[in-house]
C-alpha cells in the first residue's frame, strides 16, 4: 500500500525489535462517527500502521494507541487534567501521546482543515504553571523525527 505522509513509518524496520501494528479503516471510521471528529489524513495513515501498537517509535510513554486514546474514561482524565492545569484549549484537539495522566501531552487541532495538521505539546514550567507551544512541525515531519530518534535509540541500545 502507499502512503501520502507515513511512507517511512510502513518501510521502518523494526524498532528497538518490535513492530507497529494498525487499526483498521474501518475501527477508525467508528472512533470519527463516536465523537464526531474528522482525523486528517497523515494521522489516519498513522493510525492504519501504529493505531493498535506503536511498537518501539520513541513517543510519550503513556496513552498512545486509538482505542486507549478514545476511550471515555481516558477523555475523562483529559477533561479532569485540562481543568485542574487551568489549560483553556477552546479548539477541537486531538491528543497523539501523553505522559504522566496529561502532564505532559503532544497533540493537533482538528479545525486546521488540512491532511497533514501542526503538532502542538503542553507541558509544565514548575510552580503547577502549564503551558501550550508549538513543535513546528507538521504531523508527518513529528513522526519523521521520532522514528529517527527510535531508530537512534535501537543503535545505542537505550
């Protein structure tokens, strides 16, 4: 199959000996219906290879995958760190991957209308003081990144 934005995702190699398993079309069309969102098209590639199993790419350590993601005790934690973080994200957003309950977060908006949105992360400056920026980076460029990265890793063994 060929890919618009994830061609290096389906020809990575193993990462840190574990392979990337997808969702189907079909699990994603049922998640978009269920929420009623609309993914753009690079995380949708992405989802189709790594949506069950993201296998060893180097992204945050805890929630990742669609179903955990989608999940509405997982949302529910969103919400509940969202507020308690005083983070006011008035857009429609998707999170890719977090770290420590939403401490740490890297995600896109949904209103960009384009296949391959910006990559945006949350994280904290100490004091409880959270804050939003920008990685500058499209999504298929974050993922890019990141398999370099994993596959750096792979090599150091670490």
């Amino acid at each position: 199959m060929s890919y618009t934005y994830m061609q290096k995702l389906a020809n990575a190699p193993k990462l840190r000996d574990q392979k990337t398993r997808g969702v189907s079309a079909s699990e994603i069309i049922k998640v978009e219906q269920r929420l009623n969102i609309k993914f753009p098209l690079a995380y949708k590639e992405f989802l189709l290879l790594a949506g069950e199993y993201t296998g060893g790419l180097q992204l945050f350590d805890g929630h990742c995958t669609l179903d955990m993601l989608a999940d509405d005790e997982v949302l529910g934690y969103l919400k509940q760190a969202l507020k308690e973080n005083k983070l006011n994200i008035t857009r429609p957003f998707w999170v890719i991957s977090e770290y420590g309950n939403f401490d740490q977060f890297t995600f896109f908006y949904l209103d960009e209308n384009t296949e391959n949105p910006n990559v945006w992360g949350v994280t904290y400056r100490g004091n409880d003081e959270y804050y939003i920026y920008s990685l500058n980076e499209k999504f298929s460029e974050f993922i890019e990144s990141v398999i370099d990265k994993s596959i750096l890793f792979s090599k150091r063994g670490y």
